[in-house]
C-alpha cells in the first residue's frame, strides 16, 4: 500500500474556488475519512487524487512521487463509486477479474486472486450470479472486490454505501470496517455521514466550503472541534451553542447566557485564561452537547429553570428540546424521564464539557474548563 501526500492542493472551476490550499496527509494502511456536506470539495478532492480530475497548483504525492501530470491508468489506484458501476452482462467472477483481464493476466493468475478477494468479502457463493440476481449489499461487495483484486496502492471510496437501506449501511460500515483491519489498505473514504465517519475512520478530515477545517481521529474532532462548523457538524444531536459573555468581579467569575440572574459560575482561572487570548469577552459563544445538559425534575443549587418544549423518544433515551428565556437548548436525557411538554425542569451545564468560541471568526479558543474554585 502508500502514503499520499497532498501539497498545497488548489482547484477552481471558472472563477469559483473548489479546493482552496489543501493539506493532508494519509498514512500508509490509513483509513482516512473526508467528511463534509455537499458541495465542500470532498468528492473533487477524491477525483484529484484518482486522476479523474486535473489540479490548478499543488502536488499530489504518492509514496513521495508527484502524480498530478499521470494519467489515471498509471497511478494504481483503485476507485469505488456509489453506484457500483458493474457490468450488467457479467457474473460476479467476471466483473471482479475485468480488471486483471484488462491488463492480460493469465487465468490461473485471476482464478486465485478473485478467488481469495471473495473469500475475504464471503461472496464465494454468489461468483455465477449476474447483478440482476444481487442484492444492494451484494452489488457492493462485487464492487470493492474488484478494486481490491489489482491490489492497488490505494482505495478510494465515493460515498459506497450512501445508496443502501439504513439496516444495510450499518452492516456495510461494520463489514469494511473489518475488511480494512484484514487487508490494512491505505483508503481515503468520502461522505457526507458523521456516522459513517465516526465509526469507520482512523482519522476523520472535515471540509467545507472548499478549505479543511479539522484533521482528527474520531475522538479528537467531537471532543475538540477546531471551531463552530466542526462542533455543529460532527456529532447527533448537534452541538448546542449559545451566544455569552463573561463577568468577573472580585467574588467570582460568571458566564451570562441568558439574563443576568441565571448566570454559570466558573473558576476564577477561566476569566484570565480568556483574556490571554485577546477575544472580547462579549463576543463569545459556548458551545455544549446535549449529553452534557444535566436536568432535574425538581429544584436544586445552581441549577436554572427551565420548560420542557419538545421531547423525541429514541427508545434508551430521549433528546429534550428545552426553551430558557426563549432560546430552545437541546439535552439528552433517560428515557422518559420528562413526561410532557410545558413541565419544568432544572438545568445546568457541566463546565468540564463546555467550548467557547470566539464569535466573530469561530474559532476554538482551546480552553480546558475546570470545576469552579
């Protein structure tokens, strides 16, 4: 397999910018996931790097040589589209061993290397059947074999199973999940499901609007997200954010989200960690998720009030839509632990789990909350 390297990557169509001074580096046996909504770059990103689509600037490398000037054919590498693009007149065997008949191999050559590619996928019993007689799942098991039977330095994987039932995609994700571990291919894999994405990926790397805005593992961008876009984008239900200040006086140092008599307390740390970063302390957002919303159904100390506006049951739990001075914040809470709408309850906001953002440029401001003092 291969290391790729993109250098400086710049692509426009016309006068619009597609992908604008991207970096990235995916590791040899990496699986690496490009997530983002449509029309960020991610796909075009893809095609750049499969030679499907020329680059303006930059230079894409692979195991250290550029590759932007060959031609498609020459790079060994290996795509697998959504639409699984099988030949409707060929039996699975044919359609997994087309590439190696292409390229003339002998036939004890393809017999062995379809044979143990559909032994790794487990479709050893579906090698006579035509695509018509395949299931979705099946279809796209075809697929991938046939990318994995060159034996490509790398796979690329355009959104392969985003056309498949939810039941379906879940038994996909978990099956090239292990097919990775088994094989140990550099793959770069696009889509636009933070789930596909955070399930699957040895590191996951976010775009939008043609620009990368985060490159993680899975844990790194939830937990840590570069700004707004990435805490709003990665994670279900989305982040919370809600626009604060910070006061401070000589008693305490206070997070006003709200009115000024529901304020969150903070360590006094906090407030000097904020003013070293040079952001205005009435141009902050805090950004908390919904399993961090702690609620109660009768009052407690620093906890607010609020009222329960909307619940969605979701079976081992449920997500509560609560409304607080007229702003609508989302918790996830024990199933049925809130019965109806319009009930009070009680919040608070565990402060080891929150981010704050300078409001202005998104930005994280990268401070670790610690439990008041």
């Amino acid at each position: 397999m291969a290391e790729i390297n993109l250098v400086e990557i710049e692509k426009y169509f016309g006068k619009n910018y597609v992908i604008r001074k991207l970096n990235l580096d995916i590791n040899d046996g990496e699986f690496l996931v490009l997530l983002g909504p449509s029309g960020c770059g991610k796909t075009t990103t893809l095609r750049a790097i499969a030679g499907l689509e020329e680059i303006d600037s930059g230079d894409i490398l692979i195991d250290g040589q550029p590759v932007q000037n060959l031609k498609a054919s020459d790079r060994n590498i290996a795509f697998v589209f959504q639409l699984y693009a099988l030949y409707p007149h060929l039996k699975a065997f044919d359609n997994i061993a087309f590439p190696l008949k292409a390229t003339g191999r002998d036939n004890q050559t393809i017999n062995q290397r379809v044979t143990e590619v559909a032994k790794v996928l487990g479709i050893e019993s579906i090698l006579d059947k035509k695509p018509s007689e395949l299931s979705s799942g099946d279809m796209q098991r075809v697929a991938v074999g046939r990318a994995m039977v060159r034996r490509p330095k790398a796979i690329l994987m355009d959104e392969p199973i985003g056309s498949l039932d939810a039941k379906l995609r879940e038994n996909m994700r978990t099956e090239l999940k292990r097919l990775h571990i088994e094989i140990e291919a550099t793959t770069l894999y696009v889509t636009h499901d933070q789930v596909e994405a955070m399930s699957m990926a040895d590191k996951v790397a976010i775009m939008e609007d043609g620009v990368l805005q985060q490159v993680g593992t899975p844990a790194e961008v939830y937990d840590k997200p570069a700004n707004l876009f990435v805490a709003q984008f990665v994670g279900s239900p989305i982040m919370n954010i809600l626009d604060c200040q910070i006061a401070a006086d000589e008693n305490c140092t206070q997070c006003i989200l709200w009115d000024e008599t529901q304020p969150l307390p903070l360590s006094k740390s906090l407030y000097h960690e904020i003013e070293l970063k040079g952001v205005p302390l009435k141009q902050l957002a805090l950004g908390i998720r919904p399993e961090a919303v702690r609620l109660a159904r009768e009052a407690m100390d620093d906890y607010i009030k609020a009222e329960v506006h909307v619940i969605e049951p979701l079976g081992p739990f449920d997500i509560v839509d609560i409304k607080v001075d007229g702003q609508i914040l989302r918790a996830k809470a024990a199933s049925r632990y809130v019965e109806k709408p319009g009930e009070s309850v009680w919040i608070q906001l565990d402060e080891q789990r929150t981010h704050f953002f300078d409001k202005n440029t998104g930005e994280s401001l990268h401070i670790e909350l610690k439990a008041s003092s």
